[in-house]
C-alpha cells in the first residue's frame, strides 16, 4: 500500500518534480510541480491519505465508474482531475501509474523549451 513517504517518493521521482506548500491559510496542503505547474496534490496527515491527480477527461470518468477509491477531483476542475483514496484498495502500480499519467499531462502542456530540458538524461 502506497503511502505519504511512498506518495512522496514517487512524486519526486519524477524529473524536475518539486513538492511545495503554497497555501499559507492551509500549511498542510503540499503540492507536487513539474515546470511551475501541479500534478499532484495532497494533505499531509490525511487519514486516509489521497492524492489530487491530473486526468484525461475521458480516462477520468473511466476510472471513477471502475474504482471507488477514484473519485472527482476535491475542490479542483472535476472534469481533469481525481482524487484517489490510498487505502490499499487500489494495486501500487495502478496509483503509480496515474501519478505518472498526471506528470505527462502536465510536462505536455508546458512550453517545448521546457520539455526538452526534462527530457535530457540526468536532467532534475
């Protein structure tokens, strides 16, 4: 079962990944950015922990109807994004795999420069 450490992890695991806090009404709020933009966003603590991903609508509405641990995005456009309980109801590779779902999304809609950049070897 994936965890925060393990959330946390993953997230930055991924190239040019950065976790912030950004909401000083709400310290406990952390997001994770890939070239400024979020692509996951979490509650540090939570219980049970969940995560906010990205989502391609059609895939989103996929997933809710298929897995009750997914449901639409809390408080964000709930078109493109899902919010996914951890509670272990879901396989590791399912929510990895949607984390780095998220993480492309994002990297696509970033300006090609930018892009390029993560895609060099080595590059964070």
């Amino acid at each position: 079962m994936i965890d925060a450490e393990a959330l946390r992890a993953a997230c930055l695991d991924l190239n040019g990944a950065t976790e912030e806090f950004p909401f000083p009404r709400n310290p406990d709020v952390c997001t994770f950015k890939v070239g400024g933009k979020i692509f996951a966003l979490t509650v540090v603590g939570a219980v049970p922990q969940t995560v906010s991903l990205k989502c391609d609508p059609e895939e989103a509405r996929r997933l809710r109807e298929a897995h009750p641990e997914v449901v639409p995005g809390y408080h964000l456009n709930k078109r493109h994004w899902n919010t996914v309980s951890l509670d272990g109801g879901l396989a590791d590779r399912a929510v990895l795999d949607m984390i780095e779902d998220s993480y492309d999304l994002v990297v696509a809609s970033l300006p090609r420069a930018q892009r390029l950049r993560l895609d060099r070897p080595g590059a964070r």
